[in-house]
C-alpha cells in the first residue's frame, strides 16, 4: 500500500476535502488488517528493542484531531506493540500558572524522548496554533510582550508560531529525535455518530462533555487552523500523514504502518562488544558452565 497518499507534502497548501476520511480502496479488508496490524506490532517490538540498545535516536510520535476521532484508541492498540518500559505518554491540556510562566513550547520540550525511547503527544505544541486560532483570547494569558488585546494577535503573530514549531523541530530532528505527526482525519457525521453512542451508552459517559458540542459548533474554523498548521509544518523530516478516521480499523492500520515504515530504514543495529568484552563473557560462561 502506498502511504505517501496520506503523507502532507512539504511547504504545500493543504485542503483537507481532498483527503478521504473513510476507506474507499479494497486492497485490504477489516479481517486481513488485523493479521496484517498483529505483524506489524510484532516488528515493531524487535525494532524498539534495536532502538534502545543503540541509544541514538529518540521517536515523538505527535497525535492532533477533532474530538472522538479515536486517538486514545489508535495509542492504545500502538502501545500493545511496544515494550511499555520505553514509552511514554504525554496528554496536554490547558497550561497550568507555571506553563504560563514560560513560553509554550517549555512544558513540551521537557517531555522529549531520551535517546532509546518513544514518546507519544497525546494532543501537542500543535494546540497552540489550533485551539488558540480558533480562540485567540487564549493567548492572552501567556502575558505575551505586545499581545494586549486580541486586536493585536494578528497574521505575522501567526506566521512567527509556525516558524518556531519549525524550529523547535528542526532542531530536535538534528539532534536525533524522529519526528511522525499523525491528523485523525475524521467526519462532521462520523463524530456526530460517535458523540451519540457516548451519550446513549452509559459506560461510555464518562468520554463526553457538553464542552465538545459547543466546540463542534467551531468545525469550519477548526478545519481552516488544521489546513494552515499542516501546510505551513509539513517538513520531510517531521511529516504530517493525515489518516482517515472514520473507520478506526484502518486508521489504526495505516498508523501502524507508517511508524513501521520509519523506524525500519533507521540505521540502527545492536551494539558489538569489544574483543576484551567478549573474552569477559567467554570465562563467564566457563564460570557459570563450572558451577557445581
């Protein structure tokens, strides 16, 4: 299957109609995505294991979305492929009095992988040109110099956001973190469905908020945010794949592959132990073989 068909070209406008959010195609169905996504897992359990012994490269994998598009689950079903020993997962909301006391990349950049691991932004930097466009009063309680009054926040402020993730990520990729940003690419009716289910469904309750039908109301002006941040950090290296994600069997499918994709082509090996090394752990072994 060709994933660059999900892949957001760099320094491309992005318009989000002309991605599908639900599968049209028949090269693969529900029941052989599973077999194929049990593989997939299982590769990527042997490539994490390579990943830690090398110590070189660190991976974020960022998650960003409408609400109900399935990120908890698609992290889930990911997780179930690595050793939890060496991810981690960071969901964001709003900035509390200390992250407001620093720029907002801070409370992000303390979260990067070490070298070896994973991590997984469950929501991201991204949430402040997204949520903040969307609601651009927000901004004003980062006490930002020359932001007064949201008359002030205006396209160059904008255009200087998406510089700095730019940067930010540009420089964490130099530095030996891979960088994979996935958009949950869902329906105005398939959330509708969903929101329903949660509503009708009382274990599912829980999941939802009154909050998010009044955030449903802001869809055009969500899309548009999604569409400029996509096409303005849309980089070789730190691309966006926007995933369909009305049938969550195939966005978890296609996530699946790509992380795969990426991680496979590392130049990544376990490291070989010195001659001096190896003859320790020849008399180690005699030692052990001579115990009584």
């Amino acid at each position: 299957m060709d994933l660059n068909k999900y892949r957001a070209k760099s320094d491309t406008k992005i318009n989000l109609s002309d991605f599908d959010t639900e599968y049209k195609g028949n090269k693969v169905d529900k029941e052989e995505s599973v077999e194929l996504l049990e593989y997939g897992k299982s590769r990527l359990t042997e490539i994490q294991d390579i990943l830690f012994a090398d110590n070189r490269y660190g991976v974020l994998i960022v998650f960003q979305a409408m609400d109900a598009a399935g990120k908890d689950g698609s992290i889930k079903h990911i997780m179930s492929g690595f050793n939890p020993q060496g991810v981690v997962i960071h969901s964001y909301k709003t900035p509390n009095s200390l992250e407001l006391d620093h720029d907002y990349l801070w409370r992000h950049y303390i979260d990067l992988p070490k070298r070896g691991n994973i991590t997984i932004f469950n929501r991201s930097h991204y949430e402040n040109v997204l949520v903040t466009k969307v609601h651009p009063e927000y901004i004003l309680k980062e006490n930002i110099p020359g932001i007064r009054s949201v008359s002030d926040i205006n396209d160059t402020f904008w255009e200087n956001r998406y510089k700095q993730i730019n940067r930010f990520e540009k420089n964490i990729y130099q530095n030996g973190t891979v960088i994979l940003k996935f958009f949950l690419h869902l329906s105005k009716d398939e959330q509708k469905k969903r929101f329903l289910e949660r509503i009708d469904t009382p274990e599912k309750n829980w999941k939802f908020s009154p909050a998010d039908v009044h955030e449903r109301s802001f869809w055009k002006e969500y899309k548009s945010a999604y569409e400029e941040a996509i096409s303005k950090t849309s980089k070789d290296h730190a691309p966006w794949y926007i995933v369909p994600a009305d049938n969550k069997w195939f966005t978890r499918f296609i996530i699946t592959a790509v992380i795969y994709e990426h991680l496979s082509k590392l130049s990544i090996s376990y490291p070989v132990v010195s001659e001096e090394t190896k003859k320790e752990l020849i008399a180690a072994r005699e030692a052990l073989m001579n115990e009584k």
